[in-house]
C-alpha cells in the first residue's frame, strides 16, 4: 500500500466539532468519466476471511443483528438466512482509503436501524488524513461521517482492546468515544453528528509499545467504555460509566454524574493493561488484562471482578499472573447475558501450543478450561473443529503433539455469547471467525462443535494475481496466508501454497508458453529450517510446489521474480541481496548492470528477454538476465507506485503504471520497442496498475485493465483499443480502498480481477456479457495435448481435429511466430495435419501451439517435445544403476547409483543431476533419504516434482544432487549413491510399471532409463 509521508500536526481541540455530513455511499467523489459499463463484482471465495477480526458485536435488543470489524478491511453485518456476512464499506475508495481501518463499532441497543464506527487506519506521519465517526441509519447500508480533529487507528497497535465506541443504553442520542495519540475521551449528544472533547476526563492513557519504531511509538489512549444501564431510565442519560486507559498504574476510572466528573476507582489493580471491560446484570465488572498492548503481544495477565457496590475488587484469573503457566495476557471477554455469573475469557497469545478458552458458571470462583493436558503430548479437548468451509486453515502443516493443526486461533480478543442464545458463542482470530452453536453442552462435560463462521468475509492482503491461458483461471500471492491456487472463484480452496512454507507470496509469476510451470518468492523462516527456500517451483500449474534446489547465498528471499516464456530461467530480484539469474533455480548467479531493488518482468515470448525498473529507469536483458543494459528512455517516474508489464503475445510491448501524486509525474505510459521509449497517454490522469485480458471480438490487441484517475474520477477502467478509449467498469459502491492489482482474463472477455489491501480478490464481469457484443460459438480442436519425438526413428505427423461451429480456421501460432499453411501444416476439411519436419524444429520441452479462429476463443495444443533419442555411453558422464528392491510392489523404492567422470577434466558434483522417472501410485507428500554416499550422505540432495502431463511409466520423477560440499569428480573417477523414497503415509508403490525401474540388474550395470545432466545439458540416458 502507498503510504503518506508528509507530516500533519495532530489538533488537539477541546471544541465542539461540527462536520457536514455526506449522505449515501458515495464519499469518494460523484462526477462522470470515461462512459461506464455495468459490471458484477463478486468476491473470489476463501471461506475463512484471511485477516484479523478485532471486533464482533451483537445488538442487544434484536437478535441476529450481528457486526464484525477488521483492521484494513472494513466492516460486516451478519446475514441469518444464510449464516454469511455482508461487507458495509465497499464505497471506500482510492482517496480515502484510510477509511477502511475500523477502530471501533458500536450497534445502538434502542434503535436496532443506528450503527456507528470509527474508522482510520493509521495514526503515523505517512497518513495526512484525520479519522471519522461513520453513522447509519440502515443499518450500514448507507452512511453519513463527521470528521474527527484527529486521526484513528484500526490497523496500530491494541486494535484487538474494546470497544471504544459506545452507545447510552438508556438514551441513544449520547454517544462517547475513547481516543488515541492523547486525545482523550469524545462525546456527542446528537447520535453521532457532532463532537466534543470530555475536558474533565483526567487520563488520556500514557502506553506506547515501543517508542523507537514510528508504527508503534504511538499512545494507545483509551482501551473500552461501558455503562452500568441500572443507573439510568429509558430516555435518561446513565450517569454510572467505566472506561478503561492504556496505563499500568491507574486505568480504570468512573463517572456517576453522567460524565461530568471523573474519579479512577479505588483499589484497582495496577501493572496491566485493561483489554476488555463489561458489566453483568448483578453489578459485577469483568476486566481482562494484559501486559501488553496486543494483538500480537502479550507474555502475563489476569483477569479481575469489581462488585459495583461493595467497591470489592477480586483476582478471579483462571492462571494468575504470578503462575509460572501463565505465559500469556488475557484478550477476548464474554458474558452470557441470560446466565448471570457465565462469563468466558480468552488467552490473547497463548501462541503454543495453542490458545486456550476459558469458561465460568461462577463469576470467575472456578473455571473449566476448552482443554486440558492428558498425559504430556496428549491433550483432552472439549470441543471438535470443523474447518471443511476453508479447509486451508491447517495451513498446510501437520505439527507434532501437542501442537495441532488447524488451532483453535490466536491474537483471540472478539469474544462474545450471543445476547438471545447461551448456546451462540462467535469468537475471531488472526485468520478467520470461529463459532459455536452448542456452547452449554461444555456444561454438561459433553465437546462443543466449533466451525468457520466467516462465510462472506473477505480480508487478505493481495500481493500479486496471475491468470494463466490454461490450467487454473486465477493464482494469488497473498500476505499472511501465502496464497491460493482456484480451480473455482466460488469455491474455498482445499490449502494454501505449501513447499515450501511461508507465510507471504510477495510474487508469482508463469512461464508464458508453458503456464503449468510457475514460480513465487516469499520470505521462510530459516530459524525453523535452515534448509528451508524462499523460492518455489511448480510444474503443475500451481496445484503442487517443491522447493528450489539453491537460492541466492544469504538472502531472506521476497521481492520479486520473473520466469522466462518458456519456463526455462529465473531472474529474482531479491528483497536484499540485489538481483540474480539461474536456469532452473539450480544455482545463482548475480546479475550486472541492474540495481537492487528493481522490479522485474519477463518479455511474454522471448524467453531471452527479461525487463526491469527502478527509479525511474528501464533495464532490459536479453541474455536471460544474466545482464542489463539501461534503457535511453525518459519521462518515467522516480518515486512512487509503479507497475511494469508486458503484453503476452507480442514480443517488446510494455505497459507501465505509476507516479507520485506529489511530486510527479503519474499516469500511463507505453511502449512498443522493448522499452527503448515509451509514449505517456494523454487521456488517463494517474495510473497505478495495468492489466491484460483476452481481446474483445473483432480486436486483435489485448483488452486492458486499468486502476487509473480519467476525467477527474478514480476508478477502474477497461479499454479494448489499445488506450485510445476507456471505459468504467466499477461504480461508487465499488471502490474497494486501496487496490493493489488488477488483471484480465486471457480466457474470458470482460473478466477482471482485482487484488486489493484487506478487502481479498474481487472478480466481475459484464452485466449484459460480453461486453455488450453478442456471444460467439467457440471452435475446438481435439486432441488438446501432444507429443513429438525428435528421435527421427518415431517422427511423425500430428492429426488435430477442428469442430469449426461455423467459425473458420484463421492462423496457428506459436508464441509471435504464425506457421506457414501448406508446409508448416496443411488443412483438409476439419483436419489439420502438423508436419513433421517443422515440429522437428522445436525445442526439447513444452510448446504450446494457439489455433486462431474468425470468431470466439482461441484453443491451444499444448505439446510435450521430447527426444528418446539414446546417449551414446562415453560421454561426459556415465550412471549405471541397479534398484535394491525388485518386488513389484513396496513402500519404498531403492535405486542405487554408480556415476562416472567419463570425460578429461575434474567435474564439479554440484553442476551434476541424476533423474529416476516412476509413477506415485496415490497423492502423497514424499520423503528422500540417501543411506549411504562416497560423499557423504548430508552432501546428496532429493527433490521431487510432478510430470504434468504424465508420460508412460513416469508421472512423477526423482532429481538427485549435490552440494557444493560434495567438491569434485576428477577424470575417470566414480561415485556411488545409494537413495531410497517413500511416501508419508508409507503406501505402496507399484514399480514394475515404472519407467527407470530394472528388474533384472543385481549390481551396477549401464542403464539409459535414468538421465544425467551436467550444468543443465542431457549428458546420459534417454528421457521418457
């Protein structure tokens, strides 16, 4: 996200604020632009929301009428008829994106129609913009706003404390509000249109986190306020309030004259922050405590009962603080308002091996807790957890007792029983909302049925999307949960990117030609595995990722990547060592002549080519980058967004989005010569991400997508001519806040996709589809994939059937190149017949082959080009093989290596790679174990990838290598290697059936079925 630099001094007013309000949902600006296009935007469904839910709260007097609040992501009211929540603040937008933070929320237990909230974002120098108090008389349909003389917080530290905002029980047109950054306690006596600061409250909080980093050196201020309703009627003000203040040595304090003076109560616990605070119906006020401010922190706490009216305070925590078990604060705080004295408390971070839920009958004299250790591991659990809404919520981790996966949750400070039903309890965490509907059976020592309950929600933080031509429409690199790969935009995703492991994808990329193979960057946890890498590989579109076999020496990974348009190089602009090259991701190699930090971009057809940018400069390479050269081209900004890309199908042609709103320029630039110049477009005003999607009917360049300012009026914008024309296709009620990407779909006319900070993936399409252009029958061709030997002993023609509906055939192509008919592939009625001699042209690998038609899509032969064309023994390398196994089945396979240095210089052992192609028999995760190396076995690496499409014998194949610990082979030397494989769950393999098995062989003896690679070239062996 952009973030706002330039300093504001904070005001500090004690007069009443009067704002005008603006009705209606659009806040961000109404006047026209370009003309508009309806559009459907839905979310792309994650099932789980994906981010932290701070805040839940239930009116009291109308049962489910339910809010959530998030930190980035805007608000949510509940939808009973089908247990989902709708999202409340999609009219924020580019301009006021700040707007999406919510700090507090507060439903009005009178007039069930009035919903209130504070929102802001952040309170930091980047951010110019003061808060809000946002009001509803719709219940958030629509809103009115009055603006605060200071900024809010919903994304700083102790967001997770609350609420804040309140409304009088008793009369609904006063309102209060606790502030942060010192501004004290805020009161409005007219529903929320206008303000003034409470002078005679005496402590406006003195808490910062930590005053050397600017996100955290804020002060926390005011933590929660509640009314004890019994000191007040219907239509009179309550004159009892608690609010509680981010001090340790005095935080709670009490007016009894409805606000007019203020006393901190006697003998109040001192040394913690109060989270929560909430007065039972018999008088007694719960507080949770916690050593430090939250989400994320916390190591002590306890939690406290006042009696109202005898002034007694009382530890009730169910660990005390002076426990050497309690390692925690205490967060979420729950009442059941039917049962007096049923009160739930949660830990805030009790991060292993899990949080804990605890619960009371009592008023906190004896508490049972949601589990117990049962023996160390073992744990006796009162519940059981049903994830199967999102199922990724294991994140792709099976831990060892007593850790298990998924967790209850963490950073647990929304907890709440359901005001109208004991048996409700709704909880939120770091990743989703989590309820129950039978929470009294844990009376009964009977386990209580916990499940997603964020049907509806959704709150990543996107970092980049693809669509690739085949295979998956959409693949997202996302913060926090790393990323989805959705086979159906309406559907959760069974897991997350796994293999490797972290927890955000900050770049994904494809290889143009050959979309199955993919690659992303992140930052691992190295402290967890010091093998771990930062870098990912995929050969099945996105479905499976192992890890890559090196990576930049030192790295902490991240930044960005690109992959070359046949899949075959890398270059990895890394977050912090600058930027490299490989083949294959085997080894690294520093690139020249482009500075770090640069964002980088593969050219779309040459798989040579490679782009990048950095203030304001163009870098291309066109040796696989392994070096740049800057490009003469001028007028690009220096600072601010900036997003670079370039058009699939066209070799050269860039689109570049970006500026800085400040200091400029800002806008959209294009260029046709491999950024040699670029030409500004005169018609969009700013631009901050460019996009391509499949071209409209009659038009032979891609649809493009852009996140612009045209004609005075954010928005996004299509054009379907090149930029010459835009059109909106979002409206007010769709902003979004800030959107960090958008892109086409090169399948789908019209499709869009956005990624935004916080609000998840958004898709739409034409309202009338198609964008206003009748439907047009597809062609299709069968079969869609192939395969070609280069062996001239089984080269041979491929038939490709054409069902035209009506279409004709126009084209075949092959990246930029068009084929020429009559030799390159002749044509007889609906049968295309590819010739021989030219796929004998092709390259070793994939090949994706595009069938162009008078109308509708395209369709693609995607062909597998391989040569079983058998190495000679005597070249550089020699492997002969035997397998230790035969038994045709087995939970293990065995093969074992003899390799020999056939050549006349030493060999270094880490340009070597040793491949075993076999069939998986099942899905399972596999383990590699070498048993014994000449070697050394900790200087022999395993790696295993998926053939996609599968070959015959070989679905799955076996990379063996090694370290540069491994040193040398010198000439005429040999080395053995003995390895086996197995599954997780041990199954068996089927090995007779596999392509590199050998039967017969008791000893080591030449075999051609297993490869060898010296620096990436084929050196022995035939491949399947």
């Amino acid at each position: 996200m952009k973030r706002w630099m330039s300093k504001l001094r904070i005001l500090s007013l004690s007069v009443a604020i009067v704002t005008a309000s603006l009705g209606g949902l659009g806040m961000a600006g109404t006047s026209e632009a370009a003309p508009s296009e309806a559009y459907e935007w839905k979310s792309v469904v994650t099932g789980g929301g994906g981010g932290f839910i701070p805040g839940i709260i239930f009116n009291e007097s109308e049962k489910d009428l339910i809010y959530a609040r998030t930190d980035i992501g805007g608000a949510y009211r509940w939808n009973p008829v089908d247990s989902s929540w709708t999202p409340l603040t999609d009219f924020v937008g580019w301009d006021d994106w700040n707007n999406n933070g919510v700090d507090a929320l507060a439903s009005d237990p009178v007039d069930p129609d009035r919903v209130y909230m504070a929102v802001g974002t952040y309170t930091n120098s980047w951010v110019k913009d003061n808060g809000y108090i946002f009001r509803s008389t719709d219940r958030g349909d629509t809103w009115e706003k009055t603006e605060l003389p200071f900024k809010v917080g919903g994304n700083m530290p102790g967001r997770s404390m609350g609420e804040r905002l309140v409304v009088d029980p008793n009369d609904n047109s006063i309102l209060y509000f606790g502030a942060r950054s010192g501004n004290g306690l805020w009161k409005s006596t007219d529903s929320g249109v206008t303000w003034s600061e409470v002078t005679s409250f005496p402590n406006p909080g003195n808490y910062v986190e930590n005053p050397a980093n600017e996100y955290t050196s804020d002060i926390i201020g005011l933590a929660w306020i509640t009314f004890d309703e019994t000191s007040g009627s219907a239509g009179q003000a309550s004159q009892t309030i608690y609010v509680g203040v981010a001090d340790k040595s005095e935080s709670i304090y009490r007016s009894t004259d409805g606000g007019l003076t203020w006393t901190a109560v006697p003998g109040q616990p001192t040394g913690y922050l109060p989270h929560h605070g909430k007065m039972d119906v018999d008088g007694s006020l719960y507080i949770t405590y916690s050593n430090g401010a939250g989400p994320y922190d916390g190591t002590k706490g306890d939690v406290w009962k006042l009696n109202t009216a005898t002034g007694v305070w009382k530890n009730i925590s169910p660990v005390p603080s002076s426990s050497s078990d309690n390692y925690y604060g205490y967060g979420g705080l729950a009442i059941d308002a039917q049962e007096p004295g049923t009160i739930m408390v949660a830990t805030l971070n009790s991060w292993w091996p899990d949080a804990i839920l605890f619960r009371s009958k009592d008023g906190g004299d004896t508490w049972t807790r949601i589990w117990d250790f049962e023996g160390y591991p073992d744990r006796k659990f009162r519940y059981t957890q049903d994830i199967s809404a999102a199922p990724w919520l294991t994140f792709g981790v099976n831990p060892a007792p007593p850790e298990i996966s998924p967790k209850l949750g963490w950073m647990i400070a929304a907890l709440e029983i359901d005001p109208f039903d004991s048996d409700r309890l709704m909880y939120g965490t770091g990743a989703t909302i989590y309820g129950t509907n039978n929470l009294t059976d844990w009376d009964e020592d009977k386990k209580i049925n916990i499940s997603v309950m964020a049907k509806g929600i959704e709150e990543t933080n996107v970092m980049d999307l693809i669509s690739p031509p085949s295979g998956a429409n959409l693949l997202s690199a996302l913060g926090d949960v790393a990323g989805f790969r959705h086979d159906d935009l309406t559907k959760a995703p069974a897991t997350m990117f796994t293999n490797p492991n972290y927890p955000s994808t900050e770049s994904i990329d494809f290889a143009e030609l050959s979309p199955n193979t993919m690659v992303r960057v992140g930052k691992a946890d190295y402290t967890v595995d010091p093998n771990a890498r930062s870098i990912g590989l995929s050969s099945d579109g996105g479905k499976t990722w192992y890890k890559a076999s090196a990576e930049p020496s030192g790295t902490a990974g991240g930044g960005t990547v690109a992959i070359s348009a046949t899949g075959n190089r890398l270059v990895w602009s890394t977050s912090d060592r600058g930027v490299f090259h490989s083949v294959g991701g085997n080894s690294w190699t520093a690139s020249t002549g482009i500075p770090a930090g640069a964002k980088v971009i593969s050219d779309r057809v040459n798989p040579s080519k490679f782009y990048g940018f950095a203030a304001g400069k163009i870098y291309v390479s066109v040796n696989g980058g392994a070096s740049f050269t800057v490009s003469p081209a001028t007028g690009l900004p220096a600072s601010g967004n900036s997003d670079l890309d370039a058009v699939p199908g066209v070799e050269g042609e860039l689109w570049f989005a970006g500026g800085n709103e400040e200091e400029g320029p800002y806008g959209l630039w294009h260029s046709t010569d491999s950024g040699a110049t670029f030409t500004k477009l005169a018609n969009v005003e700013e631009a901050d991400s460019i996009g391509f999607g499949k071209a409209a009917p009659g038009q032979s360049v891609v649809a493009l997508y852009a996140v612009a300012q045209i004609d005075g009026t954010r928005g996004f914008f299509r054009s379907d001519d090149g930029g010459t024309n835009w059109v909106r296709i979002n409206d007010d009620q769709h902003q979004y806040a800030r959107v960090t990407t958008i892109t086409g779909d090169p399948r789908i006319y019209g499709r869009v996709y956005l990624g935004t900070n916080g609000r998840g993936i958004l898709y739409a399409d034409p309202v009338n589809g198609n964008g206003g252009t009748p439907t047009v029958p597809n062609s299709t061709i069968t079969p869609v994939t192939a395969q070609f030997d280069l062996n001239v002993d089984h080269q041979a023609n491929i038939p490709v059937t054409l069902t035209l509906n009506g279409n004709t055939l126009t084209s075949i192509r092959n990246g930029n190149a068009i084929l020429v008919a009559g030799t390159d592939y002749t044509v007889a009625g609906n049968q295309v017949v590819l010739s021989k001699n030219y796929l004998a042209t092709l390259s070793k690998g994939a090949a994706v082959l595009t069938f162009q038609f008078s109308a509708g899509n395209p369709a693609v032969l995607n062909l597998t080009v391989k040569d079983t064309t058998v190495v000679i023994p005597g070249g550089t390398i020699r492997i002969e093989m035997y397998n230790g196994t035969t038994a045709a089945t087995g939970s293990s396979i065995t093969p074992k290596f003899r390799l020999t240095n056939t050549g006349t210089t030493p060999l270094h052992l880490s340009d070597v790679k040793i491949r075993y192609y076999y069939t998986i028999d099942g899905s399972q995760p596999q383990n590699f174990f070498c048993d014994w190396a000449a070697v050394g076995s900790a200087n022999v690496t395993g790696t295993f990838s998926s053939i996609n499409p599968a070959l015959p014998g070989a679905d799955h194949v076996l990379e063996v290598g090694f370290k540069a610990t491994a040193g040398m082979l010198n000439a005429g030397q040999s080395t053995e290697i003995q390895t086996r494989f197995s599954k997780d769950n041990w199954t068996n393999y089927t090995q007779t059936d596999d392509y590199s098995f050998e039967g017969t062989h008791t000893s080591y003896a030449d075999w051609s079925k297993v490869t060898g690679y010296v620096a990436g070239q084929l050196e022995w062996g035939m491949e399947p």
